[in-house]
C-alpha cells in the first residue's frame, strides 16, 4: 500500500494515478496541530489495514496530478541519519570513518519538505549546497534493543529522501538542519509491497544529468544494523524515520535547478530548488580551510 498526505494534512491511499481519500475512515483531522495523524495510523496499521482495503472501493478519489502531496511524516519523534555508509562516498569525501565506527547523527524535524515543496538554499556566500539521495526506512513500532535478526518486526515502509548539506568543516548537524533540507516523499510504500530492501536501485538526477546511481547491497551498515544500532541506544517509535546514507556523486545545486530521486518499488520526486535569503550566521563567515576537494 502506498500511503500518503496531501491538502493540507489529508491522508490518502495511492491507487495507479489517482489517490483515494481515508482521512474520515482513520479518524483524520486536517486541523490538528500537530499533525499526527499518520503516525497514529502507522502505530495502528495492523487493526486498521482491513477497514481501509475493504472500504477502498468506494472512498472518494482524485487523480493525483490535482492534488498537493505534502511529506508523509511531518511530526516524527525522531529523524535518524547515517553518514558515510557508502564507500565510494567515502573515498570521494575524504572520510576514513564509515558508519560501521562513526554511528548516527540526528536532523531536526523542521528540516522536513514534501515532494510539492521548493529546497531554499541559505544565503551563504561562498558555500556550496550539495544533495545526498537516501532510502528513508519507517519505524512501524515502538521498540527498543531490537536484534539484528527481528528488524523486519519494526520496519512500517519505505520513502525516497533528500539530505540536503551546506558543504564545510563545521558541525555535520549545523550544516544539514535549515529548513527544508530533509525533502521525503512522495508516499510511505508500506514494505510488504518491496521484494527485497536490500537490492533496491536508486538514482539521482539534477535538470537531467544523473549523478548519483547504486544499490542498497552497496550499503556499509546495511538496514538491519542500522535498526539495531539506533534502537541499541534509543527507543524508537512509529513515524521515525531513519536516513540510510547518499552515495557516491554528491554535488552541488543551484537556484533555478530541479533534482529528481527514483528508488525502485518505492517510489520518485522532483523538487526545484529556490535561493533564499535567509539562513546566514557567523559560522559561515570563514571560506573552506583547506578547501574540501572530491576524490575519484
């Protein structure tokens, strides 16, 4: 099942090119602040999953080209995110560290966009923005200490992510917390529907020019140690989302560019990318020292 929100906090099921609307059947209230109600249905997707397909039929639908998807989880307890998980980014970034010895770092909840949403790239002079393709994994469950062995038992589903970054020295979190830097959409694929996780091809294209292509068995820490390291340290809960890691090819983009992401079986989005005017501190004050320099 492919779940989504749109118009302003509505919930909706996916069906080919249209989307059917389940806000009144799961108790939804556009209204509320804040939003939890998808977090509510994912906590309670296993009670409710039988009323939603069996009354699918005949809910209200739109086709999806005339709704505003919005992002998925706008209120999760925690966005959970894993640098350097991949080798060759690894080798390109300079890094001697991978996720294996490194662990998690979190990113703020404000950073989440939806795939109807324009990136704002800070007004940071001299500063290069860089975007990271993810996989975002769903935690379906609250659970803690949970076995490399049992991660399926806690994984709700699958959605595509951006881990947008001011590229610098400084504090990794500082540089990846404005908003909008956390683009995820354009649904939660529930993970019953994607075959095998583990082989799961993504790319990434920025105004058509791929920059970013590899597989999900490429990943360092793969997703059951990921689930088990974070929940080692953490109580997880339905709704958090955990960030896989970017590939190889990261790169910058500027005002006035368009950045697609596909994964298979979970889905695409396209976002534009906007220069704002906000978003300078002192911090950004100084150039590079040295200068950051891709590797081949």
């Amino acid at each position: 099942m492919r779940l989504a929100r749109f118009d302003g906090g509505r919930l909706g099921v996916v069906v080919g090119e249209d989307i059917a609307d389940i806000t009144g059947l799961v108790g939804g209230d556009p209204q509320q602040w804040p939003d939890m109600t998808m977090v509510r249905l994912i906590r309670d997707f296993d009670h409710v999953r039988g009323d939603i397909e069996g009354a699918l039929a005949g809910l209200p639908r739109k086709p999806l080209a005339q709704v505003r998807l919005e992002t998925p989880v706008p209120w999760p307890n925690k966005i959970i995110a894993y640098p350097v998980n991949y080798h060759a980014h690894g080798r390109e970034m300079q890094a001697q560290y991978r996720a294996t010895n490194q662990g998690f770092f979190l990113k703020p909840n404000s950073a989440l966009s939806g795939p109807a949403d324009p990136i704002m790239l800070p007004a940071v002079p001299g500063r290069e923005v860089h975007h990271e393709s993810e996989l975002a994994i769903i935690i379906g469950k609250e659970c803690r200490g949970v076995a490399r062995e049992d991660w399926q038992d806690v994984v709700f589903g699958y959605a595509c992510l951006l881990d947008m970054v001011v590229r610098g020295r400084e504090e990794r979190v500082f540089r990846k917390a404005y908003d909008t830097f956390c683009p995820v959409g354009p649904w939660i694929t529930t993970a019953d529907e994607v075959t095998d996780p583990a082989a799961l091809d993504m790319k990434l294209w920025v105004n058509g020019d791929l920059r970013q292509s590899a597989n999900t068995r490429d990943l360092v820490l793969d997703i059951p140690g990921m689930v088990a390291t974070a929940s080692a340290v953490m109580t997880l809960y339905p709704g958090d989302i955990i960030a896989t890691g970017t590939p190889e090819g990261v790169g910058p983009v500027v005002d006035g560019d368009r950045i697609r992401i596909v994964i298979d079986q979970v889905g695409e989005m396209a976002v534009d990318v906007v220069q704002g005017n906000q978003g300078m501190t002192e911090v950004f004050a100084q150039p590079y020292v040295p200068p950051i320099v891709k590797q081949s």
